[in-house]
C-alpha cells in the first residue's frame, strides 16, 4: 500500500472518528423530549444532536487565534512567530487557554440546558452540581478528542494542523444548498458562479508573482458580519463599504510591502503592484459574496463552498504529492509571501518539496494558524531541508528590525540574497 493511500484511509477513519463525537449523546438528558423541541423549534438541515462532540475544535480555534493575535501585537512577542522553538512556546500556551475557553463554555452550555423545558418537561431531570460537572467534564474531553484526532490526521493522514474539523463545517451549508436546489428555491447556476469565481482567486498569481490574489481572503467579509451582527447594521451598502475598508486595511496588515520585498528579493513597487491587483479581485469577490447573502436571503451563502474548494484542492494537492513518494514536514509557515522564496531556495539545493495547506490559509491568513502551510520533503532530507531554511525564515531577511526584541545581545541580522 502507498504512502498515498495509506494516509487517505487513515483520514477517512479519524473524521469518522470525529462525526461519531457528534453522535454520541450526553448523559442526564432528556433526548426525546429535547428531540420534539428541536422538531417544532428548528429547521430541520440546523438541527445538531446535543451531543459529546458539541464543544468540539471552536475551543481549540479561538485558543490558536488569541495566541497568534497576542504575538502579533506585543513586539517582544513577534519573533516567536517565526522561529520552530518560539511555535513550541505559543503551541504549550494555546492548550492552557484551550482549556479555559472549553471549561466555560461547557459549563453555560450546561447551565442553559438545566434552564430549558419543552412544555412542562424539564430537558434535564435532574438538575445540579453534579450534572453541571458531569457535563463539563465530558464536553472538555470531547473537544480534547477532537484536537487529538485533528494531531493525528496531521501528522499520520492528510491535511495541514486542524484540516480535519474544517471538513465538516462546510457540510450543513451545502446540504442546505443542495435542498434548496433540489425543490427549485436556488438556481444550479449560483452555486457553480460561486465555485468559479473560488477556483480564480485561489489559483490566479498577479503578473509578479510575489502575493496570491487572496490577499486578504474571506476574514474581511467575516469580521463584517460580526460587525453587522454586534451594531445592528443591515443596509447592504454600508456593509458593503466595511467590507471594502477591511480588505484593503488587512490586504496591507497581512503582506506589508517591505517584508514582502525584502524576503522575495523584488523591488517594491512590484509588490505593490501585485498587491493593488489582489486587493482589487479579492474585495470584487467578497462583495459580490456579499450580495449573495443579502439577495438570497439566508446567511452564509457562499461561505462554506469556498471554503469546501480550497480544502479539497490542498487535500488534492497533498494526495498527488506524497503518490510521488513517502513525505515529511521540514517546516511549518504561517506567512504565504515566505513560501515561494522557501521553494526556490529548496529548489537550488536540489530537493524536491512540496506545500499543502497554502489555498485554505490564503482565506485565513493571521486569523488561521490553526492551518500552517506545510513544506513537504523526502523524509532522509528533512534536517537538510531544515539547515536552508533556518536562516531563511527565522527571522534575518523577512522579520523587520522593529519586530525584533530590544537587546543587547541580539546579533545582527543576516541578509538572504538567493540561490
């Protein structure tokens, strides 16, 4: 059996694994009558079984996004951002805030399932401490479960960090798409529209090379309707401007013109120039996304297909790659403008590598460190592969000097001049 096909199966098994999670049910609940409520009270493709997989990965999430967003504006913290021991440092306090945010959540989940009746039946019959511990309990495990199974896709399967449990949450929007095509409420087209346009951002490189035309992805559109959702803005147009304002603030925030020069090796006005393209195509999508979920009048339209088309293209990618040969990570990357330099320089070393996870974290940029890009290569080159790209991606040509600590001791940085 190939290294290919063995890491398929082994995928297949574990999100197996992880919907079983979402079928297990919890204890000291009453599940028929909290089945007739969700019946009566919800559409029938929203329901979810309150189940021990409810937590889940969002803990494990929102921990990674708060670790990288705390590194990314505390300056002595930066460099840990970019630096294989610095990840371990960050890796070690993600869990302690993932189990924090687990053990809350999972105590309201519980708190509020003790407060719900369905008539005069109360959903849990015996209230209290002890269910209330019970539950949080078995709810920290499930989600502990879900960030073990993701470790073991990673590193045994396919998929990039939680690749895993980003699989299932494109699920519910297309079978809600997949219904609604199916009695004639959305027409066929709208979603092929969706997956066309998906499949140009994804793929299309400005003239220069030096960004990808997500440059800014999905996170514009998603924090807009966080903001829509919090201040009670619904005018189209002016969500429409917030998403234009964010694209362009976080297109700069996300490839800053003089890093990406500097790691790439280009003048910067090419930079700019790609970057000016990127911002263009990726903020015309996002507001025709937009326009999607105010004109077909229920939320998330769109979202989870593209989502869907950038997971199944790395995956595909990786599958195509490791049917080549057995393969190993050398270096995870949390900056895509870093990754072709990275190649080229593997490239002249003469080894062959290869990337997954780059499409899904071009829609996530900062906000995605639970999916690195992965730098692929054979398993006996592994620690040569490593001694190139220490020097290149620790910090010497593509970390700023004012991102670096303050220190006497620090030493002067290295320029990275090419291959």
């Amino acid at each position: 059996m190939s290294d290919a096909v063995r890491r398929l199966l082994v995928t297949c098994v574990l999100l197996v694994c992880l919907v079983a999670l979402d079928v297990i049910p919890l204890s000291g609940i009453d599940h028929a009558s909290l089945q007739s409520w969700s019946l009566a009270a919800l559409a029938p493709m929203q329901r979810r079984a309150f189940a021990v997989g409810l937590v889940g990965a969002a803990p494990w999430l929102y921990a990674m996004v708060l670790v990288e967003l705390a590194c990314l504006f505390w300056r002595p913290w930066r460099p840990l951002r970019v630096h294989p021991a610095g990840r371990a440092a960050m890796a070690r306090t993600v869990r302690y805030v993932w189990l924090g945010l687990a053990a809350v959540q999972a105590f309201f989940f519980a708190v509020g399932l003790e407060s719900m009746r369905v008539g005069a039946t109360m959903v849990v019959p015996h209230p209290g401490w002890e269910f209330r511990i019970v539950t949080v309990l078995t709810l920290v495990t499930g989600s502990a479960l879900v960030g073990m199974l993701c470790r073991w896709s990673a590193t045994r399967g396919l998929g990039a960090g939680f690749t895993l449990a980003l699989l299932l949450m494109p699920s519910q929007e297309l079978a809600l798409w997949a219904l609604s095509v199916r009695i004639g409420d959305v027409p066929l087209r709208m979603p092929a529209l969706v997956v066309a346009a998906a499949v140009v951002l994804l793929a299309t490189r400005p003239p220069g090379r030096t960004v990808p035309l997500s440059v800014a992805g999905m996170v514009p559109l998603g924090l807009a309707t966080t903001l829509a959702s919090a201040f009670h803005i619904y005018q189209q147009s002016v969500l429409m401007l917030i998403v234009v304002a964010l694209s362009v603030a976080l297109a700069l925030a996300f490839q800053m013109p003089d890093l990406v020069a500097r790691i790439q090796q280009v003048p910067e006005t090419v930079v700019r120039r790609d970057l000016s393209l990127g911002i263009a195509v990726n903020t015309a999508f996002l507001v025709a996304l937009l326009w999607g979920v105010m004109e077909q009048g229920f939320p998330g339209f769109g979202y989870g297909l593209v989502f869907a088309v950038a997971l199944l293209w790395d995956l595909g990618e990786e599958l195509r790659a490791r049917g080549r040969g057995p393969l190993e990570v050398a270096w995870q990357l949390h900056r895509l403008y870093a990754l072709q330099p990275a190649l080229d320089a593997l490239d002249a070393a003469g080894i062959d590598a290869a990337q997954r996870g780059k499409r899904t974290r071009s829609l996530l940029h900062a906000l995605g460190p639970f999916v690195p890009v992965d730098i692929l290569v054979a398993p006996e080159r592994v620690a040569e592969a490593q001694r190139i790209l220490h020097p290149l991606l620790t910090g010497e040509p593509g970390l700023h000097e004012r991102d670096r600590p303050i220190s006497r001791s620090t030493p002067a940085p290295r320029r990275w001049r090419g291959p």
